[in-house]
C-alpha cells in the first residue's frame, strides 16, 4: 500500500458479492487482534462462522443469514488489525464512513455506534428476517449496465419493479419478484441498457418485498444500545450524514426496504473534501465503483495480512 499524503480520508466496508471462501483467514493466523474478533463473533452467534469464512462449503458461506455476519466480521477483523498495526500514522483516521448495504453494519462498529458483538448479532438477525421476508414474498435482482437512472425509474413503473442500488453511473441494480423482472430485463434492453446480469441472491433487497422483515427488525433494534457516533456515517438511504444514536436506528429501518445510493454517498464525500478511500474488508468492489463516479479518487484496500502488513512498510 502506498503511503497516504496528509488528506482527508474515508473508510467504507463492503457488501454482498464481495466474499469468496477463505476470506479473513490470514488474518487469524497473523493477527491476535484479528483473531480475537472472529473468536468474538464464534461466541456470539453460538456456531464457527470463522470456519465457514475460511473453508466454505461456499453454497452454505453464501446464505444471506451467514453471509452478512461473515462480511461485518471479516471488515472489522481488518480494520481492527489495521489500527493495531499502524496506528494513525499508517491508517490515518476517517471523516467519514460509509458502507454498502450490509457493510453499514461494519461501519457502525467502526464508529462506535455498536459495539462489536453488538452490530454482528444484528447483522445475522438481518440476514434471518431478510432471508424468512425472502420466502414469504419471493424476488431477485438484476443489474442493469448502461442505462440512465431516469430511464430505469420508468422501466421500474411499468414493470412494478424497483431500483435497489444506485452503484455508479451505469451501474445500477433494480429488484422485484421474478416474473416482473424478466419483463424489466426485456424492457430496459429496448430503452438502451448494454447489458442485463440476473444476480445470484435469494431476495429482493432493498425493496418493499422486505417489508416483512420491518417489523421485528425494529422490534430487536428497540432492545439494543447505540451511541452517538464518533465520526459522521453516511447513510444508505440519504446519502446524507448521521450523526446521532436516533437517526442510525431509523436508518437501518428504513435501509431494508430503501435502495442503496452509494453514488451520492460517494459524490456527498469527495464534495466535503475527501479525496482517499480505503476499502476495509474483502474485495475491491467499492474501489471500483468509486474509481467509477471519479477517476480522480485515490482507493486503497485493506482485505488481508499483506494489505495491513504494508501499513507498517509502506512502499515509497
């Protein structure tokens, strides 16, 4: 890793896509500090999901109510080795942070909201709801390259679809039940999208098909503690700043059912001064996404040992 330049700086934790089986596992064997959080997480869940992170079965890693744990786990054992490593003269501290759909979670740990243990108990009860609110109103999601937001809105309205993810410019991803998404496929290929990819999850996240999931997700945040954040989030819903316990509670209800703008969250950031993002946790698919709204911005990414080790050696 480069070493960073006095600037101002942004963490952001990755999403769903962003796994592959063995994620993490260098980590727990160089880092105590990163072991300590996936033993943190095995305890608090009651079942090994350092193991499953490390040696699959990937179908099972993959499961929407193991996977987001498992991602919320293996960004904050980065992020905890990072700062046990570096310090802020390697890893300078953010601005901001930011995460995409589930990476919130890891970002609020990382802002002291919650707790460790605290925001990966959530992100399983998230995964369950979501999962169950996934059987009981069946849908999918589809990316959608190439075409305009505008446009896309109304392939949504006459398909009774709705955009999920605003990920960058021509990047977008819509959701629904099956049968209204391959006519939405069909129609934003006739208004001009290069390209439409059926993606590989099990429900329709981030649309009003979780409404199911609202009610209970509401009822477990009630019994848990937030604290005031340390450093501004930038929320999924808004792309705007929360700085308050009240507003991250009702943000992470209103997240469910709500599309991801992770293009104005990133647009928010670079327009406040942040010119530096580094990617904590497994993958490079924020990078590539923000490389996508500005070329200009400087990406780093913290996913393993070597990421950290690079912190205390930096290259010239």
């Amino acid at each position: 890793m480069a070493e960073l330049e006095p600037t101002k700086v942004a963490y952001v934790f990755p999403g769903q896509g962003s796994q592959w089986v063995g994620m993490g596992c260098d980590l727990y064997q160089n880092f105590a500090s990163a072991k300590a959080v996936f033993e943190l997480a095995d305890r608090t869940l009651g079942f090994p999901l350092s193991r499953l992170c490390f040696d699959g079965p990937e179908d099972e890693l993959r499961q929407t109510i193991n996977l987001q744990p498992a991602l919320v786990t293996v960004s904050f054992a980065c992020l905890k080795a990072a700062r046990d490593v570096a310090g802020d003269d390697g890893l300078p501290p953010p601005a901001f942070v930011a995460g995409h759909s589930v990476g919130e979670y890891a970002a609020l740990a990382a802002a002291g909201v919650l707790d460790f243990a605290t925001a990966v108990y959530l992100a399983r009860e998230r995964g369950r709801l979501m999962h169950e609110a996934g059987l009981r109103r069946p849908g999918g999601m589809v990316a959608v390259i190439g075409l305009d937001e505008a446009s896309l809105a109304e392939v949504c309205s006459e398909t009774d679809t709705e955009i999920a993810n605003i990920n960058s410019p021509g990047q977008l991803v819509i959701g629904g039940a099956k049968e209204n998404l391959a006519r939405a496929a069909d129609l934003a290929k006739v208004k001009g999208a290069q390209r439409t990819i059926l993606l590989p999850v099990s429900c329709a996240f981030h649309t009003q098909l979780m409404q199911p999931a609202v009610e209970v997700m509401s009822e477990i945040i009630a019994t848990l503690s937030f604290a005031k954040p340390l450093v501004p989030i930038i929320a999924n819903t808004t792309a705007q700043p929360l700085t308050t316990a009240e507003q991250v509670k009702a943000e992470l209800i209103r997240q469910l059912c709500t599309g991801v703008q992770w293009q104005r969250s990133i647009e928010y950031m670079l327009s406040d001064g942040v010119s530096t993002f580094i990617e904590i946790g497994p993958g490079r698919v924020l990078s590539g996404l923000i490389k996508r709204i500005d070329r200009n911005a400087k990406t780093l990414n913290i996913g393993g040992a070597e990421a950290v080790r690079s912190l205390i050696n930096p290259s010239p």
